[in-house]
C-alpha cells in the first residue's frame, strides 16, 4: 500500500539523526550568514545537513566520504516517492531490525530506505560498521518513531539544485569558486577536548587531515571566497587553523551517549573569513 504524500511546501530539515549534527549552532550562525552575499554554496561534509537546510542556498555542491549516505541523497533527489513506498513496508520492531540490518540490497532506492531505516530505528542513530563494513549498531528500542514522508519530500525539493558527490573532503576544492561560501564540520570528538585529544581523534580524522584541511582553507581564501570551520576547542586545533581570521569558542551541552552517560558543557571553535 503506498503511503499518502502531502504537497505542502515547507522548509526541509534534517531526515536523520547525526552524530555531532549542527542543528545546536544555527542560533550562531543566524549572525554571520545572509545566504544572498555568497554566490554558491559547498559542504564536504555534508552529514545530517542541518547548515544545508537551514540556509537553503539556491544552488549548492555537498558531498560526504560515507558513500551509503551520498548514494542517500542522491536517491531522495531523484525518486523520494520510492524511498518512502518502501520504507512504509518496514516494521519498527525489534525482530524486524535485525532482519532488515542483515539485507544486502543492491536496489539504490531499497538501500537507501535502509539507510533512513537504521538511522532512526538504531540506537542514538550511530554510523557504524564492522571491520566487514556492516552496519553493526544495535536496536534503539523506538517503536514509537513516526517516520516523516512529507519532510522527505521537502527534502527532495531542497536538493533539485545541489550537485551531490562522493569524494574525499580536499577535492571539492575546485567547485570553489571566487564570492562563494565553504562550510566545513569535519569530524571530531568534544569530549576529549583535554586529554587524549589527538590520540582519540586519529580514528575519526586524522592530524594529517586538519592539516590538508588548513591548506584547503588557504586555498578557499586565494580564491577570494568565504569559509566558516566548526571543530574541537583544543589547542593543537587553534595552533593549527588560528590566523588573522576570527575565532568563536562556543559552549555547547554534549548531546551523544548511552544511557547514563556524563553529559555537560563543552567548548567548539568557530573560525571564519565572512567580517
């Protein structure tokens, strides 16, 4: 049975849940970006994308190195109607989790209402695979979630005019071009600001890759465009990237852990160009 679609045009937002997603720091962002100053807009790493829908630029490049959530994107701008017939077929039991985590489909459309499937019915919505590349993360016990098929459809809308890639982060550095803004949010570890900071993070993303992302953000400059950085509030963060551009450090609550884990205050960087 097809699931009944609305034709409402709303603003899009975020369809998965995403570790260290953006949504906390729009407020922040409210103040620095007027979308209509810059030409186009580019994110590497795209994420959850709550910068993207926020902003709605009219014409944009986002991209990702996860393929399983590009190929995503790229299927809910082509055929959302597809994405949301099947996963109207899903079960949100525990059972059926499992089950559907196991499936290989080499369907995109199938794949990708997979990928929306174990996003929200896992558990804190986690990306996570094993050393086989399955996705490994266990059950979140939300039965209760209701699946939102009219923001997918906004979805849909919001990306007719996005160029969607694959690619590592330093390649997209030629879509640049002179009056356009870069957002970057690599990926990072908060609470371990202090100790253990560049041990813990050499799994997530490398120092050699803050590196090339401080080179990428040189390049963004000679080529007379805009970029705003999110990252850790560390000082090999502010050694690496602090120039005469400026720096925020925003607090924010920690909002990823199990149950019971320690949640708290915890420092971001903010750097940028756009005076």
């Amino acid at each position: 049975m097809k699931e009944k679609i609305t034709t409402t045009k709303k603003q899009a937002k975020p369809f998965l849940r995403w570790a260290g997603g953006k949504k906390w720091l729009l407020k922040h962002l409210e103040s620095i970006i007027e979308i209509g100053e810059f030409n186009n807009y580019h994110e590497p790493f795209i994420g959850g994308g709550s910068v993207f829908f926020k902003f709605s630029p009219k014409t944009s490049f986002i991209s990702d190195s996860n393929e399983w959530l590009i190929d995503t994107y790229k299927s809910i701008k082509q055929d959302p109607q597809a994405i949301i017939e099947y996963l109207g077929r899903f079960k949100k039991d525990k059972e059926h989790y499992y089950k559907i985590r196991k499936i290989n489909y080499t369907d995109p459309f199938k794949r990708s209402a997979q990928f929306i499937y174990l996003n929200q019915m896992s558990f804190n919505g986690i990306f996570r695979v094993n050393l086989n590349g399955k996705y490994n993360v266990p059950f979140g016990n939300r039965e209760n979630y209701n699946f939102d098929f009219d923001n997918i459809i906004s979805v849909s809308s919001a990306l007719q005019n996005t160029k969607i890639s694959h690619s590592d982060f330093s390649k997209t550095i030629n879509n640049v071009k002179k009056g356009d803004l870069v957002f970057l949010d690599p990926p990072y570890t908060i609470t371990h600001n202090s100790n253990g900071f560049v041990q813990y993070n050499q799994k997530i993303f490398s120092l050699e890759d803050q590196y090339k992302l401080a080179e990428m953000i040189q390049e963004i400059k000679r080529k007379q465009a805009f970029y705003i950085l999110t990252n850790a509030a560390h000082k090999k963060v502010k050694e690496i990237f602090d120039d005469t551009d400026t720096l925020l450090e925003i607090s924010r609550a920690s909002v990823i852990g199990g149950k019971g884990a320690k949640r708290g205050k915890y420092s971001e960087y903010l750097f940028t160009n756009i005076k």
